[in-house]
C-alpha cells in the first residue's frame, strides 16, 4: 500500500490542476502515462482518488486528505532546496535571529547593522516573537539564537545574562506624574493604566508588583508587550510600565520615563540550544552585541551582567 515519490507527485499534479491534460503539462509527460499512474495509484492504495463525472476530474473526501498531508511534505522539501540555495550563495554562513519585541526594536537592529559592517557576507534572518512561538522556533532549530528579555526554562535551551535593566513608568511630557523624580504604585492609580495579558510573563511581574503594594490593578487597556504599551502611552490613551529596553527604542517619542521604586530588576538574555555548539559565526555576533550593550550601558541602561 505504499506510495512511490513518482505516484505522490502525479496525485500532487492532478490536484493541483484538476484533470489529466494540467498534471501532464505541468509533469511534462503524456496524458496516458499520468491516467495509467493515476489509476494503478487507486488500485495500490485500495480506494478512488478521483470521481469521473462529466468527463471531469472530482477530487473525493480521501483525496484532499491525503493531499493535505502531501503539501506539508512538499513544503519541508521546498525549504531543504532554499536552504540549499543559500547556503551556496552564502557560503561564509547564514545567522538566523529571533528576539523579543523589547529588545528587538532597537537592541538587535543595532548589533545586526554593526555586525554586516565586519562580517557582509553573511547572511541574516530576523523576527521578534512572543514567549511561545520564540521558544518554539529555537527548538526548532529555526533559529540559531535568541534574545530576549525575561527567562526562558527549558532543559534543552541555555541562557547567559547580556545585561540588566529596570521597569519603569512611561507618561507624557505634560503628565502630573512626569513632575516627579521617582514614582510608587499608589501614584499610578488616579490616572488611566495600561497594562499586560493576564496570563503573559509581563502581565503577571505587573501584577505582583500591585498586590505587594497593597493595590488593585485596574487597566482600561490591556495589550500584548511593551512596545504595544509605548505605542498607547504615545498616543495619549494613558501611563503604563515598561522595561527601559522598550522605553528608549522610542527615543523620538513625546513621553518620559520614571523609576519606579519597587521596580523589579530586568536582565536581557541570550537563548540557544544547550547541547548545540555555537558557531564561530554566533559567537562573533555576540561579541559584537556585547559591545553594544556596553557602549550603550553609558546611558545606565544595557550594564553588562
């Protein structure tokens, strides 16, 4: 009952044109040789594939199953061929990138723009992810490394601290909070607050950060990182608390930053597969990093762990 490459690709054909005449031009074989194939695929795997009605081709119920689990096939294939590609193309190596959005906006962009000064043939990807799907994509192994602002507790990754930082609050120019030199959860609550998903690690660090205070968190808006939080706080829907990494990647913005004075402290870490050997390219992408952070650790924020 099982299923040749020659035979899979043929059914792939018939499905994607709809009749014989499409599969072989698109096969470049004749049209008998796609049915006789067609139909010694039918008789092999013990049910039809195909309902002839009107002289034209029906796929059935079984078909566009099987057809579904074909294209998940043909796509791994597809991306063995890319990656093939360019790994010829790029024969110096090929760096694949994900990040949080916090650091992501402005840290990695840097270090990536500093990196291609020294290293321009080399090839990098980049994403910013959430929690979960950044996780995913290293143990994957869709990613070589990531970067990211809270822990990631997984025994297959490791982590190394880059650099350390601080929650803060972020308001406008002209708020009454922007007056003060540093600020406690109490000051926030007469004033519009913009805070996290409940259940994200953001949403629950500023959660605690409420209940130890004694108060009661109350957001009228809820969002999905800090950047969404500075985007808002710009736009003037409210006051929100943010990570400094988040904070001063809108350095053009029309808000300022306060301490905040039972602010938890935050570290940037570096991510990877912990039983991966790290490439003298990744390793040559975290120096560079590193020296980011420590050139922009002279504003307080990025201080080397």
């Amino acid at each position: 009952m099982k299923l040749n490459i020659r035979q899979i690709e043929v059914f792939r054909a018939v499905m994607i044109t709809g009749t014989i005449r499409g599969a072989s031009e698109l096969l470049f074989v004749s049209q008998p040789a796609v049915s006789r194939l067609l139909s010694h695929t039918e008789e092999r795997i013990g049910f039809p594939l195909f309902q002839r009605i009107r002289g034209r081709l029906h796929a059935t119920l079984e078909a566009k199953k099987l057809f579904h689990e074909v294209e998940i096939v043909y796509d791994g294939v597809q991306r063995i061929n890319e990656m093939a590609r360019e790994l010829f193309e790029h024969q110096e190596g090929i760096l694949n990138l994900v990040a949080s959005p916090s650091v992501g906006q402005m840290l990695i962009p840097t270090a990536m723009a500093s990196y291609r000064h020294t290293h321009p043939n080399v090839k990098l990807t980049f994403h910013y992810l959430n929690h979960i799907p950044l996780t995913e994509r290293l143990l994957k192994r869709q990613a070589d490394m990531a970067i990211t602002i809270l822990p990631i507790n997984h025994p297959n990754l490791e982590q190394e601290e880059l650099a350390a930082a601080s929650l803060v609050c972020i308001c406008p120019y002209n708020h009454p909070l922007s007056r003060r030199a540093v600020l406690q959860i109490k000051d926030l609550l007469a004033y519009p607050f913009i805070s996290y998903e409940k259940n994200s690690p953001f949403g629950v660090m500023v959660q605690s950060m409420f209940e130890e205070s004694g108060e009661t968190l109350r957001p009228v808006i809820e969002v999905g990182s800090p950047q969404n939080a500075c985007a808002l706080v710009q736009a003037g829907a409210g006051i929100a608390l943010v990570d400094q990494f988040s904070a001063r990647s809108w350095s053009a913005s029309r808000f300022v930053t306060r301490p905040i004075e039972t602010g938890p402290p935050l570290k940037a870490y570096l991510v990877r597969l912990r039983d991966e050997p790290m490439s003298q390219i990744s390793q040559s992408f975290v120096d560079t990093l590193k020296e980011v952070i420590l050139k922009d650790g002279q504003s307080g924020v990025g201080t080397p762990a």
